[in-house]
C-alpha cells in the first residue's frame, strides 16, 4: 500500500518536479565547462538523508540556497517535495535508503560513499591531525562531522569550483573560520605545493578525502596524487571511490558515460582494473604507488568473478 500511494503522489508531483528540474538544470548548463556539475549529485543526495533524517547534515541544508544550483527553487520544488513523498507514504526507495542496502545498486552509490567514507574519518582522525578534502567542491564534512574535532581543516579545488562554494558560504552564513581554502589547478600544479603555501605541515599526520574524483582524471594524475600521500608521515591514509576499469569498458559504462556527457557535459576517464581477484588487484596497485591497501569494498556486484561497477579504498602510508 506505501509503494502504491508512494507513485501515487509522484505522478501528482510531476508538474512541480519538473519546474524544480529546470532550476537545478538551467545553472549546471550555464556554468559547463568552468564549474563542476557533477559536485551536485552526492550534496543532493546528502540533502536527501538530512530530510530523511536518516543522516544529519544541517551544514548542507544551510549552504544549499547559496549554490546556483541548489537554489531555494530546486531545493523547494524538487529536493524537499521529495523527501516529503516517503515521509507521508512510508516508502523510502532504495536510492535515498540509509545507510544503503548490499550489494550496492548505482542508485544508492552516494550513499555507500557517505557510509564507508564517514566511517573511516570517525575511524582514523585523531586531535593534532590534519584532513585535507581534496576536490571538496561541496563537500560539507568540514562544518559538521569535522566541525568539533582538534584537526587542521583544509579544502583544496580549482578556483572556479572553490570560488563558487566560498560565495555560498558567504551568502548563507555558514561558519568556516576553522577551514583554510586553497586553490589548485590540477593539471599544473602539485596539490601538495599548494597546501605548503597555507599553513599545511607535511611532517603531521594526514587524513586525505578523495571522493567523486578518481573516475574523472588521468592515471597519471591518479597515480602522482597517491604517491604524494605516500611521502606524507606513516600513519597518513588517503580514502577515495572509484569505478572500475571493466564497468567503464562494458555497456552498463557507455551508457552511464553518455548519460554523464549529456547532463554535465564531463566524461569518464579513469577506472581501477579488478577482475579476478578485487582486492588483490587494487592492493598490487596501491603497493606500487607506496601506499598500503588498509580496507576496501566493492560496489555493486559482490560475487567472485562478477564485475562490480565501483569501489571504496582505504589506504595507509607504511611505516618505513
């Protein structure tokens, strides 16, 4: 009965969806190619859970007016509506449940990466450390699972993305006294150069958040930013997600890939290979890369041999 009254209110909602639909699309389309739109995806879905109540994040509902994007039409006529649908009903689809079900269906990916990534920081970041959020576009850690703990707080991206998320925190009120921004072009500059010229010591331990990043870059850019960490103090980890080589390859890929192209005009350009063995292959290349492969998971299909689309990584630098 919630399942049928729950498409039953969608189909009447349609007509206010898609007026919210255009306030999300209309600011991404006008800002392709300068700002990231894929930075909309995994705060959307953080918005979700906060609605939900299923994961607090009062940070994200604070800053959502201040994105072009997230504006109070898309956050009134789409996000919100939405969340209200499985409030009322009593039907939450698997997309917005969490934590998420297992195997992790691509729908509930934000999810999976907001579990296994908020679990490693509450696991791994002590007072004294250092966490650099690194691609933070709106990541919103920094202001509520971060806010309280003893840890220097930086957010490194490139200055458009960085200079949009800093307007919006301005706008909102969000408090950031306790962040340092810095600004990085990815393609011509060392992030780690970068943090050194704001205050960042390379000597302290160091927690790098690495999420809805790797799937966009080179293998060079990939391999160069793991081996930075590998030069940081035994003890330092790097968290991140990514997509396998083989789904990317596949036609469940392609079609993600174009999906991608035609909404935020961004493609797909890196993927880990982990057939046969997922952890031993993802382990192989961390160990080359200096690190040491601490905890990992598949997303998608679990089964040995099967091919999954994504995955969650920890990984330590060793002591030496």
């Amino acid at each position: 009965m919630s399942l049928f009254c729950y498409v039953l209110f969608n189909v009447l909602m349609v007509p206010i969806y898609v007026i919210g639909l255009g306030f999300y699309m209309v600011p991404i389309l006008l800002a392709r190619g300068r700002v990231s739109g894929t930075a909309y995806e995994p705060f959307t879905g953080r918005l979700l859970y906060h609605l939900l109540g299923t994961r607090p994040d009062a940070a994200s509902l604070q800053l959502a007016p201040g994105l072009p994007a997230a504006n109070r039409g898309t956050l009134n006529l789409l996000v919100r509506p939405m969340a209200w649908v499985s409030r009322v009903t009593g039907f939450v689809p698997k997309a917005f449940l969490y934590p998420p079900l297992r195997p992790t269906s691509e729908g509930a990916m934000v999810g999976a990466r907001c579990e296994f990534l908020d679990k490693a920081l509450r696991d791994h970041v002590a007072a004294g450390d250092q966490v650099v959020i690194l691609g933070a576009g709106w990541d919103t850690r920094a202001y509520g699972l971060l806010a309280g703990r003893d840890a220097a707080l930086f957010e490194v991206d490139a200055l458009a993305t960085q200079a949009v998320k800093r307007a919006a925190i301005e706008k909102t009120g969000l408090d950031a006294l306790h962040v340092t921004f810095v600004t990085c072009d990815f393609n011509r500059q060392s992030w780690l150069d970068a943090l050194e010229t704001h205050g960042f010591d390379p000597q302290r331990c160091t927690f790098v958040l690495w999420e809805g990043v790797t799937m966009y870059l080179e293998e060079q850019a990939i391999q160069s930013t793991l081996r930075a960490v590998a030069t940081l103090p035994p003890g330092s980890r790097i968290a991140f997600d990514f997509f396998t080589r083989e789904w990317i390859d596949g036609v469940a890929g392609r079609m993600g890939q174009w999906a991608l192209v035609a909404t935020y005009g961004e493609s797909l350009a890196f993927g880990f290979s982990v057939l046969p063995d997922f952890e031993g292959r993802l382990g192989a290349y961390m160990a080359e890369q200096g690190l040491v492969l601490e905890n990992c998971r598949p997303m998608g299909d679990e089964r040995e041999g099967r091919v999954p689309y994504g995955g969650l990584a920890v990984a330590v630098t060793p002591e030496a």
